[in-house]
C-alpha cells in the first residue's frame, strides 16, 4: 500500500486521536474521579459515577473518531491502488 503525504498526515493525525482519547480517560480517572470515590460519600460517589461515564464516553468518542479516519484512509489508498 503506498501511501501519499497526505494519507501518511492523516495516519498520524488518526492515531493522535486515538492516544489523546485513552489519555483523557485515564487522566480524568486518576486525578479527578478517584478523588471523589475516596470520599465515601454518597453525593460525591454519585457525581464521581456521572463523571466517569461523562469522561469514558468522551474519550471513546474521540477515540472511534481517529479510528474511523484510519479506517477511511486505508480504504481510500487501497480502491485508489
């Protein structure tokens, strides 16, 4: 598969997207919602259960989206060869 400049970006830019998802993710868990599950309390433990599936469900989104333009260059240097 030979692989223009621009497709080669686009490879670099796509996995960008995808380390930059799972970096937020573990980020956001580590400084932010571990904090508030150690408190034990109940309002806390809530809102910490709310914002890790907020974070989990941002990073994913981001994630798919460097995936899918993976996905899409590959396929496009594939028909295009």
């Amino acid at each position: 598969m030979e692989l223009s400049p621009e497709e080669y970006g686009a490879y670099w830019r796509a996995s960008i997207y995808v380390a930059a998802g799972s970096l937020f993710v573990f980020l956001s868990y580590r400084f932010v919602i571990a904090s508030l599950f150690g408190y034990g309390e109940a309002g806390a433990v809530i809102v910490g259960i709310f914002m890790l599936a907020a974070v989990t469900f941002a990073g994913t989104f981001v994630a798919m989206l460097g995936l899918a333009r993976a996905v899409r260059t590959a396929v496009d240097a594939e028909m295009r060869g």
